[in-house]
C-alpha cells in the first residue's frame, strides 16, 4: 500500500466520521421527537475535523485546512460549555 493510498484511506475514514455525526443526531431526535443535539455529535464532529484537517495539510490545501481548523474550535468550545453546565448541574443536586 502506497502512501498515497494511506491518505485517501484517512480522508475518507474522517469523512465518514464527520458524515456520521449527522446519522447521530438524526436518531437522537427521533428518540426524543423533537430536535436535540447529543454531546455525541461533537465528539464526532471533533473526531472527523482532526482527521479531515490531517488529511488537509497532507494535501497542502490551505482553503480546506482553515475550514477544519475553523471548525475544530467551535467543536471543542461546545464540548467545554457542555462539561461546565454538568458540572454546574453535579454541585447544585449535591448541595
């Protein structure tokens, strides 16, 4: 297996894995009947931009590696606002 070869694979495993965020979401809101957003979303959508954006700097792709990288950060802020709000919800129900 070629280098090459190797790359495509992870594009493609970090589309998949970004692809799949929205299979996710979809099931959780039929679950609930009403559309939610489960922390399972961004883990992947965080999951696939890693991947993607490894894939853009192999490929040198600066337009493809400033909309990963762009994304990465508002993935990891929602996941940093979701632990803080359990958090803040864990000590309010022990006190």
């Amino acid at each position: 297996m070629s280098t090459e070869w190797l790359w495509i694979g992870i594009g493609f495993l970090g589309q998949a894995m970004f692809s799949g965020r929205f299979l996710v979401q979809w099931l959780a809101s039929e679950r609930a009947k009403r559309s939610v957003v489960p922390v399972a979303f961004w883990f992947f959508s965080l999951a696939g931009g890693v991947t993607l954006l490894a894939y853009a700097i192999y490929r040198q792709d600066p337009v493809f590696i400033a909309g990963q990288g762009a994304g990465l950060l508002i993935y990891t802020r929602n996941l940093m606002l979701i632990r803080r709000e359990a958090k803040a919800l864990s000590e309010s129900e022990s006190a």
